[in-house]
C-alpha cells in the first residue's frame, strides 16, 4: 500500500520525479531506466562501496541522465551527494528515502511503458525481507497487472497515469510564462529600487575612462560610452554586486552546509516571492536544516544578491533596464539564461552573461563548454525571438535536436505573440523592431567562428557543478619539449617559431615542423594570436579589457 499511496500523485511526493515527468516518453524511458539501476544496486548490495558512488565523468551518466530535466534531482532526492568528481550515496543516507524515490521513479515508468500498450511489471526493487520499515513487496499476475497486499484478487491497484506533459507543450509554456515574466522588468518602481544599489556615477566616470584610452588606440572605432558603461555594470555586477551559491551557510553558526538534494515546500513569505523551489541544506555541526528558497522575483534579489544563473540573469536584466538599455531575457532550453543587451552604436544584440561576466561571446556555450544547444528564446517587452542561430556555428547538429516541437509551430507561435504584443506600439517603433529582426537573420545565417574568449569553459559554481553539466570545456594540451637522440648528443635543443606561417620549426630534429603557436606552448594565460588581414601583421595580442591580467606564456623542455 505505501508505494501506492507514493505513486498517486508523483507532483507532491518528489518535485524532482514531477520533473523528470516534464521531458519526452522517449528520453524519460532512457533516463529511468539507468535511475532505477543505480538505485537498484544499492538496495541488492548495500555494504558494496562501488555501488554508492557515480563517477561524473562516466559516460552513461553525462550522455543519459545529466541532460536530461530533473534526473540528477532525482539522485538528490534519493540522498546522492555531490562531491568533487563523484555523485556519493553516503553511509548516514537514508535507504528509506533512496527506495521511496526508485519506486516513485518504477510507478512513472511502469504507467508509461502501459501507456505504449506494452505490457510490462512495476519493477520495484528487490529489497531483502529484513528491512521491515521499506514499502511492503509487490507482486504481479501473469498478465502483468499489479496487485499490492489487500487488495481484490484480480483487481489492477495500479495508480492512475499522471498527465503526460507532451514536448511541444513544454515549449509552448516556456514562451507564454517567460515573454509575461519580462514585463516585471518595466516597474518604474522596481527600476528605481535597482537605480539605488546600482553606482550610476562612477560606473559612467569608468566607462568615459576606458573610452577615452579606446579612442586614442582606434581612433575608428564605433563603440560608445553606453556599450563602455555596459562592461562596467557587468564587472560591478559580478565583482561586487551579486553572489554565486553552491551551498549557502548556516543560519545559526554560519559554518558550511551541505545540500541534500531534496525540495521542501515553500511558506507563504517564500511563495510571494516566487520561490517555487525551496533547497534543503544541512549543518552538521548545528544539525539544523536550512532553506534556499529559489526567488524568481527580481526586488527579492535586490536584496538577497545571490543564487545561480537563474537568479543572476533575473536580476541583472532588472539591472540593465533601469540604466535604460534594451534588454531581453534569453532562456537556453539545456538549462542555462542569461541577457541581451541591444548596442545602438553597432546596430545589434550582445550577449551578456553576468554570471562570467563577459559580453559578445556567443558561441562560449557551445564551443567553450561544450553545449549542445537546440533552443535559445529572447524575451523582451515588446517581442519574443528565436535567437538559437547566434550562438551556434553547428546549424545541422542544431537541426537535427530540434525535435520538441514542430518548426511550423514554433514560428507561429512565436509570430502570434509578437503580434499581440506589439498591438499598442506606434507605427515607427513596429517598422523599428522589423528592421532589427531582419539584421538578425542576416546575421543568424552568416558564418561564424570562434573568437578569442569562446573557448574556454565555465568559471561560475564549483568544479563538480561544471564538471557535472559538462561545462568545463575542452582540457588544454600541456605541450613538453623531450630532447631526442640527437639532441641528446649533441647536447642542443634549437627551436624555432615562424609568426607568418604559425608554425615551429625543431632544427635540432631534422627540420620537425610543428603546427599552431598553442600546440608547443606549456603554460598560457590571457593571450592568443590575432592576424591584422587589413595592416598585413601578426602580432601577439591581449583585449585591452584585460589588460589588469598578468600575461603569461611558457614553453618547457625535459
């Protein structure tokens, strides 16, 4: 009877399952699947230590569960931990808790897979007959209905399906939730609350600084003292403004926490402010629990001023909309945001992220942390845009994971509500918007590659947070000059670097050539290669909004 009682309604139970719900029969089947197995060898082998720890890096895990929505929740829910490389199952865990979850995850999959008129089992765990307190055992007749203890012989006690959420859906309540979300941002109220923690002045007395140096270097260039105060609210904002929170400290001693991967209900006071999502997380010393409410309410994060992506983008648009930008909220459908601020001077979108605070790197996620996009949306007060083409230079792979929800739709969706949206607007301020969108699209279509500042990984939350989500980006080679056996003899090593052709020359090994300055280098920092096309020069260059950064560059021999 427990685990019926757990199955009825999996929204209540475990707001991690309610979400795993969320994604498609396909992708929930596969993710379940492996949930169900490392749940399951815990139960049959609970002294077995390989069973108790999920290697981050394991393939199954990054490719099958970490993209999918709500299944690393799961594993918290059951009472994993995160630690540095690994996802840990802790001794003081409660297997209890682990087997209420696995059967919350059996039921959703076992409604499923009848749903597909396949006849299956609830595959609840084979748990020993020792542990008394666990949900008593079920069993099943032959033709595959599940029967729990008491009830009728030959009667299906199997819970009622919960709703199926289909993918198009997800999409759809996406745009309609977040293109409302925006309006907040239009307060006057609320931007004068942000105007008074923002240091208008000296942000402006910075960003006049740093153009004047910039004009005196180029004398051409057409950015302006708005896209220079931009920088320096994304630098404020970062350095001094708001907090990244992997675990929050305790309220009562103020030591560490550690979060234990389960949501509590939010109160009241918590509700009013959005915070749907309530973290638990705990101080061993003080044994007390903690609460991290998620606010989704950008005044709330005025004065809390912290969280993760979600809070900082929430509150950095705020931010940018009270210093009179244009800014739009951009919603990444494998679980990232951040901002778009439009820059009059060049005529176009850039992406600001505050939590790395950089500004125009829009291909960062997917070449820099490896992402593998299929649907960015911008949300503004006047529009909703498809702006997933801007930070990909991989369309076909794009293409071919756009499979959520049909292209037609999409685009009528999308054109319905601008369309509403944009009922009220002057006639100018509409033909204004239309001549934007028609930049955007030359500039979706046109080719792209990576600039200097893309290639790196994720600096914001912890080294298992980003190792967990595959945002580490690609491991930089370490390059280590061995002297071979001529070299050796003749007790030279003599290499040289050609800066027109980027390449090295090993003189010392018969002429070795060694292509790319980056492929010999041992240790780098704040530099890369820039061809001058128009001056007809190579140089060595570092952005001038770096410049506070030591420049390092090694080469080491054995």
């Amino acid at each position: 009877m427990a685990a019926a009682a757990l199955g009825s309604s999996a929204d209540s139970a475990s707001p991690a399952v309610a979400e795993l719900c969320q994604n498609t029969p396909e992708t929930f089947l596969e993710a379940s699947k492996l949930l169900l197995t490392y749940a399951d060898n815990i139960l049959r082998n609970p002294n077995d230590e390989k069973y108790r720890s999920i290697r981050i890096g394991n393939t199954a895990f990054s490719t099958r569960l970490l993209p999918v929505r709500g299944a690393v929740e799961c594993l918290f829910e059951m009472g994993f931990e995160e630690g540095e490389t690994h996802l840990i199952f802790p001794k003081k865990a409660s297997v209890e808790q682990l087997q209420k979850i696995r059967d919350l995850i059996a039921i959703e999959r076992s409604s499923r897979l009848d749903g597909s008129n396949k006849s299956h089992k609830v595959e609840l765990s084979q748990q020993p007959a020792s542990s008394a307190q666990l949900p008593a055992a079920q069993s099943s007749d032959a033709s595959g209905f599940t029967q729990h203890p008491g009830s009728s012989e030959g009667q299906s006690s199997k819970p009622p399906p919960a709703p199926l959420v289909t993918a198009d859906s997800v999409i759809l309540k996406v745009l309609r939730s977040n293109l409302q979300h925006v309006l907040i941002y239009e307060n006057p109220a609320l931007q004068e609350k942000a105007l008074a923690c923002i240091p208008v002045q000296e942000l402006k007395k910075r960003s006049q600084e740093k153009l004047s140096r910039a004009r005196k270097l180029d004398k051409g260039t057409h950015i302006s003292d708005e896209d220079f105060l931009l920088l320096e609210l994304l630098h404020w904002f970062k350095e001094e403004f708001f907090q990244w929170v992997n675990d929050i400290l305790c309220s009562k001693c103020g030591g560490k926490t550690k979060s234990r991967g389960e949501m509590l209900f939010p109160n009241p006071e918590e509700l009013k402010w959005g915070a749907n999502r309530v973290e638990e997380h705990y101080c061993d010393a003080c044994q007390l629990s903690n609460r991290f409410p998620r606010y989704n309410d950008p005044e709330k994060l005025l004065e809390t001023r912290c969280g993760r992506c979600g809070e900082w983008a929430n509150c950095f648009t705020l931010c940018c909309r009270a210093l009179g930008f244009e800014a739009r909220y951009v919603w990444d459908y494998t679980d990232h945001v951040w901002t778009e601020v439009y820059s009059p001077s060049q005529q176009r979108w850039l992406h600001c992220d505050a939590c790395e605070e950089v500004c125009d790197k829009p291909l960062l996620y997917e070449v820099g942390w490896g992402k593998k996009l299929s649907y960015v949306l911008a949300f503004s007060k006047d529009e909703v845009v498809d702006v997933t083409w801007r930070y990909s230079c991989k369309h076909e792979e794009v293409i071919s994971r756009r499979t959520l929800i049909k292209e037609e739709l999409l685009r009528e969706t999308i054109n319905g509500l601008n369309k509403q949206r944009q009922t009220s607007l002057s006639e100018n301020r509409r033909k204004e918007l239309l001549q934007r969108i028609i930049v955007e699209l030359v500039e979706f279509i046109s080719p792209k590659t990576p600039k200097p500042g893309e290639l790196g990984g994720r600096i914001s939350g912890s080294v298992a947070w980003r190792v967990a989500r595959g945002e580490m980006g690609l491991e930089k080679k370490e390059t280590v000059f061995i002297p071979s056996e001529n070299e050796r003899v003749s007790k030279q090593l003599h290499l040289c670097y050609n800066i027109v052709k980027d390449h090295y020359v090993r003189v010392s090994n018969n002429n070795q050539t060694i292509s790319g300055w980056e492929n010999g280098v041992w240790k780098m920092e704040s530099i890369f290669r820039k061809v001058e096309t128009d001056w007809n020069m190579i140089k060595f260059f570092a952005p001038i909004m770096i410049f506070l950064v030591p420049l390092k560059l090694f080469w080491k021999q054995n």
